[in-house]
C-alpha cells in the first residue's frame, strides 16, 4: 500500500508539475508573443476545462500506478525481463529496444484508438478525453483509468520476449510524455518544413488538435504512417499547418464564456426551418470565416441544452444569422416559441469547415447542410467574382428548398455561378456531376447518406482527398465548457 501511495504521488506529482511549466510557458508568459501559432484561435481551454482534466490525470494515474506495480511484480517473479544493467547486451540492443517500442506503442495506439472511436464504444471510454475540445498541456494526460492502462499493456507480453532494461523503458517513457504534452500543447512549434517529406511523417500538434476537433481522423500518436496507409488522415491537416505558418498579427479570443445574444429578426425559409437574426454590439462576435458555426446555449421547458449551428450569413454582413431545421427539441423552440426580442447565449464562431483559396468550387449539400456551403458562396465571390462555383442542392421537394430566391439572385448576378437542384424521387447526384477533371475543391454538408454517395463517386474517380471537406452536423454535440 506504502508503495502503490509512493508510486502514484510521485508519478501524478511529476506530471504535474511538467504539465504546468509546460502551461506557464506557452499559455501564460508567451502565450500572447506565440499567437500567430496558437492551432483554435477562437477558443480558449478555460479553467473549468482545466480543472476537469487535473481531475481525470489523478484518476487515470491511480490506473497507470497500478498496472506499474504489476509490471514490477512480474519482474521481480522473473516472469517479465526487465533488467538494471544498461548495455548489458551491448548498445545497439538499446537502440534498438528503444526502437521497436516506440513503433510498436505507435500501432498499438493507433488501432487502439480507431476502435475506442467505435461509435458502440465511444462514449463509455475515450469520450471523456474528447471533452477538450482546445487541447492544453493539461489534456495530454487527460484519459480514463481504462484507457491509461489499455494504452500500455503492451509493454507486458513484449518484456516477456524480450529482455528489456529499465533505462530503455524509461527513454520510451520520457519520449512519450513529450509526445503527448507536444501534440496537445495547442500551439504548433514546429517550424514550416515540417509539411514537407521526410518530416510530415511525424504527427505535429496541427494534426492532434484537429483530431480532438474533428474526431473522425487523425489517430496517430509519433507517426502518420497508419493514417496514411488506411486513409483515415484528416484532409485539412496540411492546410491548417500552412495557414497557421502564413498567418501574421492573428488575435486570440477568450471563447469560454457564454454570451447574450438577442434575436432581431425571425424568417421561415421553408414548412420546417426558420433563420434567426442577431446584430451583436461585441465586435467578436463578426470576426468569423465563411463556415463556421455558433454554439448556442438554450433553455427549453427549464433544461439547458447546448447547440451547434453554422452561420449563414456572410463575413461583412451587419447581421449574423443561423438557419434552423425542425428536428428535436431545440428546433422546435426556435421554430414555435422563439420571439424577437428574445435572449439566447452564444460563444463567438468557431470551426474548421472554411473555403480554401481556389478558382474552382464544386459544393454538395443536402437540407439543412447549405448554411455553411450558403455563405462559403457568397464570401468566395464577394472576394473573387471570376471563381467558378457549382452548387449541387439536394432537397425531398422545390417547397424544401432553403434560400432558393437568394441563390437564383446569385446566378443571375455571376455568370461563373451555377446550382443544380436534385429533388427526392428524381434525378440523384451523380458522378458526371461531380465535374471530378476540373480539379475543383469539394465542400460537403447533408445527411450521412448524401455525403457518402459523393465521397464513393469523388474516391472512384481518383479526387485527391485533400481537395474534399466536409462539415458534420452531429445532432446534440457539446464541448467540455458547456457541460459546467
Ligand atoms: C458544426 C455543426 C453545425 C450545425 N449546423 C446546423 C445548421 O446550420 N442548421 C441545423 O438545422 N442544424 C445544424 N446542426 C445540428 C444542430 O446542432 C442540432 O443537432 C439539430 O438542430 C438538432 O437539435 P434539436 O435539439 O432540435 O434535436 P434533438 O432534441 O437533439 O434531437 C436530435 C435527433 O434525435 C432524436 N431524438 C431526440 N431525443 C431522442 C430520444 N430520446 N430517443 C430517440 N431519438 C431522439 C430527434 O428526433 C432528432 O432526430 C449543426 C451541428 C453541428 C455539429
């Protein structure tokens, strides 16, 4: 017992105490000098997020220290072949120990992951580290106490193969705690060449932070040799690098806290959805890009729920407005009872589903899924009138169409803007439509079902996937600082 309370104080204290200096560096004494690198500008890890990771590393190391002791039992048995003397077997066994155990925790973690995503999965056990949304050194040893012993129980059947010594372990170790503190520092460090061969094949803080964003991608821990090969790497990846290298004097906003926002015009579109209007007086508020999304805190019959929802107006517009389709309990509120004059609370836009620079556009939507491609369309040719945009829309009925009115305004008014309508029962999207030799980028938004057939029919026809993005509308989605 003395010794598990030794172990465990000093592991969890040692943690600790890199996680702060780690914390104090880069967030707090050049947080503001490193800006530029800072990966979500537009949020901020707060201290409730904070706190509720602390609490889970003392929890998860209470796992971590037990499953120590065991290994240093089965040591001590002679089971496991951990031994003290370094380069007992000379030191190019050492290296290569040292080798091999990071490409084997680098697989063991990567499968590990993917199936800890399983969606039957997900939320009894890996959910907990997805809370954070803006990583933070805090998040790096953020983990539930199942996930932190899963994680290293390879080490086990490997020490009873082979011989390992404890100084070899102890590398992997270090190594590993600063790969994880790296890739959840939310502030990329590495310097631009990193985009480029033979260097992009390490995973930076870019990639992992787009994991914790995006979930569905991204999940390697040294290397990206695995995302590369089953194709699971997150096509924005490299972008994001980029822009983060390219951006200049980037200014950095608290985004923890929830704000008012009051409705200042309501307008159904359709039967079933409703836009919403807000003019708020914080200028924050309008610093978006074309895609993003709000997410609003609501009180309906006296729960508080927490929405996702993409801004469909445009960057420069002296409004911000969200468009609502009826579905659950939230839609309803807005679509029945919400009033002008009505308060709801809002953070400022946040989101990764922005239009890169390119001269030609070709945007898939379903529904719903217009909002962000809607205003994605009317910021790309505000800022390039000469670009070439092909909008597919996909509705069940003409009377479901969403800003039909405004988007045959926009054709008339740019000659390099078309839309094709798709209408449930007749002619479906197809791979001829997809213009896959114009060497267009793709933006998707709609139900899965959409989204699938057009990624089939763009993968078929050899479309390179970084030139695909896509937004997902996961119903009910909540970030960590929504739940305190
Ligand atoms: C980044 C992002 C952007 C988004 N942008 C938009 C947008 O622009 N426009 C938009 O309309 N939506 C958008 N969404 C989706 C939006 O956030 C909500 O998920 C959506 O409006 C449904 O919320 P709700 O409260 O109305 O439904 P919920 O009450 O959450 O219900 C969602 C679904 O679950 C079903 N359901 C609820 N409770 C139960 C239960 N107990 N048992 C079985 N089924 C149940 C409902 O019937 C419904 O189909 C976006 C989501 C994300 C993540």
């Amino acid at each position: 017992m003395i010794t598990f309370v030794q172990q465990y104080l000093t592991t969890v204290i040692a943690a600790l105490m890199i996680m702060s200096v780690a914390y104090l560096i880069f967030w707090k004494v050049f947080g503001n000098k490193l800006s530029n690198r800072k990966i979500q500008l537009s949020t901020r890890a707060g201290w409730s997020q904070i706190k509720g990771e602390i609490g889970t590393t003392a929890l998860s190391f209470v796992g971590s220290t037990l499953f120590m002791l065991v290994i240093l039992s089965f040591k001590d048995q002679g089971i496991a072949k951990f031994y003290v003397e370094t380069g007992k077997y000379g030191v190019p066994y050492e290296i290569m120990t040292v080798i091999l155990m990071v490409l084997i925790s680098d697989t063991w973690f990567y499968w590990s992951h993917r199936i800890m995503h399983h969606p039957k999965i997900y939320k009894y056990v890996h959910a907990l580290h997805h809370k954070s949304l803006d990583v933070n050194p805090y998040t790096s040893t953020s983990f539930h106490v199942i996930e932190a012993i899963w994680l290293t129980v390879w080490i086990l059947p490997l020490s009873m193969v082979m011989p390992i010594s404890m100084t070899a372990l102890g590398i992997v170790q270090v190594l590993g705690t600063f790969n994880n503190l790296k890739s959840h520092l939310g502030y990329e460090l590495f310097p631009g060449f990193f985009n480029k061969v033979p260097f992009n094949m390490l995973v930076t803080a870019t990639n992992h932070s787009l994991h914790h964003t995006q979930y569905n991608g991204n999940y390697g821990l040294f290397f990206r040799f695995w995302d590369i090969l089953c194709g699971t790497e997150l096509n924005d990846t490299s972008h994001l690098f980029q822009d983060i290298h390219e951006r200049k004097d980037a200014v950095m906003i608290d985004n923890t806290k929830y704000k008012n926002l009051t409705i200042s015009n309501l307008v159904k579109e359709t039967d079933d959805t409703i836009s919403l209007y807000f003019k708020p007086s914080d200028q924050f508020f309008y610093a978006y890009e074309a895609g993003q999304h709000l997410t609003v805190r609501v009180k309906v019959k006296g729960r508080t729920h927490n929405r996702c929802f993409s801004l469909s107006s445009t960057p420069g517009n002296d409004f911000l407005r969200i468009t609502v389709k009826l579905k659950g309990e939230v839609s309803h509120w807005f679509y029945n009872e919400a009033k002008i004059g009505d308060t709801i609370e809002s953070l400022y836009p946040v989101g990764d589903f922005k239009a890169n620079k390119s001269e030609n556009y070709v945007m898939i939507a379903g529904g719903s899924g217009i909002t962000p491609l809607y205003s994605m369309i009317k910021d790309i040719l505000n800022k390039n009138p000469k670009a070439n945009i092909k909008l597919l829309y996909a509705n069940k009925s003409e009377n479901s169409i969403i800003f039909k009115n405004e988007i045959d305004a926009l054709t008339k008014l740019y000659p390099n803007f078309e839309c094709q309508h798709f209408l449930s029962g007749q002619k479906r999207i197809s791979i001829e439509d997809l213009d896959v030799n114009s060497g267009a980028n793709y933006y998707v938004c709609g139900p899965d079902s959409l989204k699938e057939s057009v990624f089939d029919n763009l993968h078929i026809a050899g479309v390179n996937k970084n030139n695909i993005h896509t937004e997902h509308f996961v119903d009910g989605y909540v970030p960590w600082f929504g739940l305190v």
